[in-house]
C-alpha cells in the first residue's frame, strides 16, 4: 500500500517581525530564512517522516531543484516530480513572536499540472492506494475523479479555501481535513459540531477531521464523534502544524491504527511542530512524537 501526493512546492520566505504589517506600514523584519514549503510539500515530508511510503507527485522550476533533494533526503520518493518552464512556486510568510503568522501565496509551477501529467502519474496507483490531495495547485478535480475511479481511498486538504471548492466532485472524497475557516466555506455553518453535523449530511459516507487550534481536533462519521483537546505548549511558529497533522493522521491510518489513536498521534506531532521554527524543517520524527512528554497529558497508545 502506497500513498500519493499530488500537492504543491514551495520556496518559502519567512520574515519575522515584531507584529503584521497594516496597510501602508513598513516594518523591519528582525530575521528573515529561506525554506522548503508548499502545503504538498510539507504533508509528504511529515508522511515520511511518520513512517508512510510516500510519493510526490508535482512540479518545479529550475529554481527549485533544491526542493526535490529536499524531499528525497527525508525520505519522500521523488521520481514523479517534473521540472517545468516556469518559476517554483513560492510564499512570503509573516511570523510574529507568538508564533502566528500571515501568507502570500504564487503558484508558479504549482499552478502548471497538464491532463497528461495527471494520468501518467496516477498510471503507477491502483485500488488500495491512498490518495491525498490540497487545493494549491490546479488539476484537483481531474486528481479526485481519476483516483476514484480506480478505487483509491482519497483524502482531501481544502487550502487554501476559494469558491470553486464547492464544485470540485466532493462525493469521491473518502476523508476531508479541514478547519474551522474550511468548514464555515463548506457548510455556511459557523460553529464546529454544526459544520461536522453539515459535512455528515452532505457526503455521509465520508469521514471529516476538523481541526480546531488550541482546542483540539474533532472528527464525525455518519455514526462516529470523537473530540481530542489539544496539547498544551508553547508556540514558536505555527506555519506547518496543520500539515504535520495531516501526514501523522493518515501514515497512522496506512499502519492499521484506528481513528482516535491515529488523532492521537496528529495531535501530538501538530504540538511538538509548532515549538520549531520553519515549515518542513519544524516536522518531527515518529520517534520524537512517540518520546516526547507533553505536560498535563495522559499516556498516549503505542
């Protein structure tokens, strides 16, 4: 059993300063680095590095061949990334002292995905496959038609939010990860148990995650709630936390765990994230995520 990626990358260019800049205010940034990023990106490196065999499928510019290595050095299989005629994809991130931050986001070559680069790519996969696709790049709603057809279990990461998602042919989801701001964008419902109570009725043989911050994670299936507090700890960036979450979520479900053990898991990884500054460099091992002692927690199943 595999998993395959079809998600973005990205040079991200993090500036830290000491709040968000306002509308026609310049503000020193105190630090500025570069990283590999992309909500693609990201999730397939925390895949690897929580133990799935994972495959990215996306594409680069030349000035990103440094992002393939990347990924390939964590552990990711590389072999179905492309280089086009185009720049990489890349973000401007903002990051303030209490870990928030703001992004512009230019899609570059993440913006480039052909019908044919589609089906080449999902020509490798088969029934039993996992697939697991965001919303920064274009090609989604071929991606998810084309990998339910051939049975694969999809997983959906609707980010970043616009008004086409409602149209991409959401019935093929098997799982939507979403967050508060994805959710209300969906449902037009405003508080959470509202907007999972939505999602059931809408696509009720799916399950649907929602992460919810500082308060935790809820999940809902048609005959399924459970609800996880989060960890409590310290923020120093929380740009990657929801895609740690993701990549730890769905290599728990790939290794046989159950829902709740696999939110678990999530949960800690996100937490443990969020303390390191950066994107993919800030994602944790499995080993760090299982030995790590967060306070006030009970025991987590091993």
């Amino acid at each position: 059993m595999r998993i395959l990626n079809f998600g973005s990358l990205n040079i991200d260019h993090v500036y830290r300063l000491p709040r968000f800049a306002q509308p026609g205010e310049t503000l020193a940034s105190q630090a500025y680095q570069r990283f590999c990023g992309g909500k693609g990106g990201n999730q397939s490196i925390a895949l690897a590095l929580a133990g799935a065999n994972v495959c990215h499928a996306g594409l680069i510019g030349g000035d990103g061949l440094w992002l393939k290595d990347f990924l390939h050095g964590r552990g990711v299989d590389t072999s179905l990334i492309e280089q086009v005629d185009e720049p990489s994809g890349h973000a401007v991130i903002q990051v303030t002292p209490n870990g928030e931050n703001t992004i512009i986001l230019h899609g570059g070559a993440n913006r480039k995905f052909s019908r044919d680069y589609i089906t080449r790519v999902l020509a490798g996969f088969d029934q039993g496959d996992f697939l697991l696709i965001q919303n920064e790049t274009n090609g989604v709603a071929e991606c998810l038609e084309a990998a339910a057809g051939l049975g694969m279990r999809v997983f959906f990461n609707p980010a970043p939010m616009d008004p086409g998602v409602p149209r991409y042919p959401l019935e093929t989801v098997d799982c939507f990860i979403i967050n508060e701001t994805e959710g209300r964008a969906l449902t037009d419902e405003k508080e959470p148990d509202r907007i999972l109570s939505a999602m059931v009725q809408r696509y009720p043989r799916a399950t649907t995650v929602l992460t919810w911050g500082d308060k935790g994670v809820l999940l809902a299936q048609a005959e399924k709630r459970i609800s996880l507090p989060a960890e409590k700890v310290t923020a120093v960036d929380a740009t990657a936390a929801g895609d740690t979450f993701i990549g730890f979520f769905i290599a728990a479900l790939m290794k046989g765990q159950d829902m709740e053990e696999a939110l678990g898991m999530a949960n800690r990884a996100a937490a443990l994230c969020v303390t390191r500054p950066g994107a993919a460099e800030s994602i944790p091992t499995r080993d760090e995520v299982k030995h790590h002692v967060f306070p006030d927690t009970p025991p987590q199943k091993r």
